[in-house]
C-alpha cells in the first residue's frame, strides 16, 4: 500500500487476505468436481451441476474464509504494527477503524456460512466449524501460547475438500474427502513454517511462540522435513485406501517425493532464500496436488478396490 488511503473496497479486500483464501477454496472446487467425476454424474448430477455448485462454493466459503482472516486482522491489530509483514495491514495503517473491520468480519462470514448450507446442511456445519475453530481456537487461543498453534489451528483451513465434497453430495461418509483433509492438514505446518523461517525476527520482536522462534531454526526444519515424508505415505494412502488411481499415484508421488527433497536440502543449506523458495514451492504442490486427483477422478482408473 501507498501513502494515500485505498478505496473501502480495497480495504475490505486486504482484510479478507485474498491469496490465502483463495488457494484453500480451490481445493473446495477440486472437492465438488472430484465428487461428480467419480459418483455424482452416475448419480443424476450434470456439468451444469457441477458449475453452479463449485461457484456457491467458492463464493460462500470465500466469504466465511474471509470474513474470519478480517476477524484475525481486527484481533491482531496490536502486533501487527511490530511486524513488517504486517504492519501496513489495514487496521494498523489506520485505514479502518477496529470495530468496523470487526463488523466487517462477523457479517460477511455469516453470509458466507449461510450460502454454503443452501446446498447441504453438511457443508455448512463444517464451513462454520471452520470459521469458528479459526477465529476462537487458532487466532485467540493457540497463537499466542503454544509453538504448535499452527499444527492443531491448521484444522479450520483443511476442510474445504470435505466442504465441496458434501455440498455436491449432500453427504460426508466417504474417505477419499477426508483423505484430502489429512493432506491439506499435514500440508499446513511445513508451509507456514518455511515462511516463519523466513520471517522469523518479525515473530520474535512481535511475541508470537512460532517454533522457529521457541525451539530453534534446526528443529523447525527437521519438522518441516518429517511432514513431507508423511505427505508421501499419504499420497501413497490416497491410492490405496482412496481409491484413487494410476495419475495420482505417478503425480502425488513424484509432487511429494521432490517437496520432501526441497525440505531436506533446506536442512543442509539452512539458507532463509531456500526456506522462501520452499515456500513458494508449497503452494504449487498444493495446486498441482489437487488438480492431479481431479484429472485422476475423471479417468477413474483404480489401482485398489
């Protein structure tokens, strides 16, 4: 941001990060569409279906998603000016008064919440979970205390898979769905951990437990190094237990195999660039992942079952 103050809109933008939501509820849509390549159209469902549905979806959930990142703006807003990852967000820049954005917040992620349980009660239930395990839980409870508030909080932005799954069934009994959960699960510590790595003097000088900070820039990447080999024996789960098929298990594999390479070679060059470019690679694997399954789905070429 500049010096001159952004227009409301852009405001209320910055306060729904974006990028973050956005990334999460593609995995939503990768939900829906995986759904009705492997059961919905045998099931009456059509394109259109499959159109209209990923679009509530990704509407809804961006609203819930979002409304609860301006929530966590608002909550925040007395570390982020010591940060300068930070410290130019909205509320700190004094662009917005605090109890706007909190108004802000609660409004659109209760509209989201609501259009997401138009199609299904199931995908609403979770998408509120979500929020309120985001906002009470992470952004309230855990960040402040615990150097594992990232391991447990990373629940609340796992589940729009599970989300997109049930709204395009109207049910949530299936693995494969919660198979995507678990990904997205053990994906969300060694992302949001290289780029604490990264920016690891912000979150001491700020008072935030990040475990770079607590235990050390070593264990953090020995922990980021063990959670991508647990990605792989999950890519690997996928096709056995999931039932997904001969494209994921060549690409999950290969995806998996080189982030967890990426990660160990961090633990050589201990090098805050290869923690960045980890980073940046986390989520072109979390992308490429999901669209992978999708492209799986719609072979539907099982190796198991």
């Amino acid at each position: 941001m500049n010096n001159e103050k952004p227009s409301l809109a852009k405001i209320y933008w910055i306060l729904m990060k974006p990028r973050v939501v956005l990334l999460l509820q593609a995995t939503a849509i990768c939900g829906v569409l995986i759904y009705d390549l492997r059961e919905g159209y045998d099931n009456g469902r059509n394109i259109m279906d499959s159109i209209t549905t990923s679009l509530i979806v990704l509407i809804g959930g961006s609203l819930a998603s979002g409304g609860s990142m301006a929530i966590n703006m608002w909550y925040e807003r007395d570390i982020d000016p010591l940060m300068k990852r930070t410290e130019k967000r909205p509320i700190p820049s004094g662009y917005i008064s605090p109890n706007h954005a909190l108004a802000f917040g609660i409004i659109i992620c209760l509209t989201g919440i609501a259009t997401v349980s138009f199609l299904s009660n199931e995908a609403g239930i979770i998408t509120a979970f979500s929020a309120f395990f985001y906002v009470f839980v992470y952004t309230m409870f855990l960040k402040r205390r615990t150097p594992h508030n990232i391991v447990i909080g990373g629940l609340a932005g796992s589940t729009p898979p599970a989300i997109g799954w049930s709204a395009a069934s109207g049910q949530i009994d299936s693995i494969l769905p919660w198979l995507m959960v678990l990904i997205i699960f053990m994906w969300t510590p060694p992302h949001f951990w290289s780029l604490t790595l990264s920016k690891r003097k912000d979150y001491g000088e700020a008072g935030v437990p990040m475990l770079p900070v607590v235990r050390g820039e070593d264990v953090t990447r020995n922990h980021i190094a063990g959670y991508t080999v647990i990605l792989i024996l999950i890519s690997l789960t996928m096709c056995i237990v999931g039932n997904a098929g001969i494209v994921f298990l060549l690409s999950g594999s290969l995806l998996s195999v080189y982030f967890s390479y990426l990660s160990f070679s961090l633990r050589k060059s201990k090098s805050e660039e290869d923690a960045w470019n980890l980073f940046k690679f986390s989520n072109i694997y979390l992308y490429s992942l999901f669209i992978s399954l999708v492209i799986d789905s719609g072979y539907n070429i099982e190796l198991f079952g």
